[in-house]
C-alpha cells in the first residue's frame, strides 16, 4: 500500500473521489474541480490518497485541516474514506497514521475527528489507534 499526499488535482482524484465520497455521505456531492483546487492550494489543509501500490487506483482518502483559534492552533480529520472493497487491509489506518504524523510536524496539541456511531469498524480502529471518545455535544447549525 502507498499513502501519498495530493498537492494537485488530477482527473483520475476527480473520479475516484465521485466513487468514494459517496459511500461515506449522501449528504454531500463530491468536490468539484475548482473545489479541488482550492482546498489543495490552501496551507490549511492535507489530503493523503492511499494506493494498492505505486501507480494503481486511489482507494482510500482522508483530510487534515488546521485552524487557528484564541487559545492555539487546532487540527480535525475529516472524510476518511476507503472503498468498501478494499476495507480491512489497514487502509485506514495507514491514512490516519499519516495525517497524524503531519499535525505531529505542525505542532498541535491533538487531532480532533468525529465519526457516525453506525460506523462500527471505523469507530473500533479510532479507538484501538488511540483516540478517546469525548464528553460532548456536538452542534449542527444548517443555513437552509
């Protein structure tokens, strides 16, 4: 397996990310191409593809943002990915241990993510890489 970080976006990202982001949302479209552009042209953020090998298909992603805020920088993964074909062979945990061995370089504190419950498998490699599973409540204001 190959993680690699994307620094441009490419057709063949562009199809791959049409098959992946829909087995992780419905709620939301893949990005389109200037969305893809300005996401990756952004110091803010990190996307890491995973690979079968060197050259093959993308089959998994996974995203790192940075924020600043008044008590110090923050760092989320977002969309962690992997196609459902090719789950169960470390995929995931190869483009988390990525992700956060670049927020390590950054200088944050943690790497926060959230996860549906129902994502059993993910939630079970979230905790057994270390993550622990916060006392909160989590808010969601929808602009209609």
């Amino acid at each position: 397996m190959v993680i690699e970080r994307v620094s441009a976006p490419s057709a063949e990202l562009i199809e791959a990310l049409e098959s992946l982001v829909p087995q992780l949302t419905r709620n939301n479209p893949p990005p389109a191409s200037q969305d893809l552009e300005d996401l990756l042209r952004s110091d803010a953020n990190v996307l890491l593809i995973a690979r079968l090998g060197p050259g093959q298909q993308i089959i998994g992603t996974a995203s790192l943002a940075f924020y600043q805020v008044p008590t110090g920088v923050r760092a989320v993964i977002e969309d962690v990915i992997v196609d459902q074909q090719w789950r169960g062979l470390g995929t995931g945990e190869a483009l988390i241990s990525g992700l956060l061995g670049l927020a390590r370089e950054k200088g944050v504190r943690g790497v926060s993510l959230t996860s549906n419950p129902g994502r059993t498998a993910a939630n079970q490699l979230y905790v057994r890489m270390g993550f622990s599973l916060r006392n909160t409540n989590s808010y969601y204001y929808r602009f209609e």
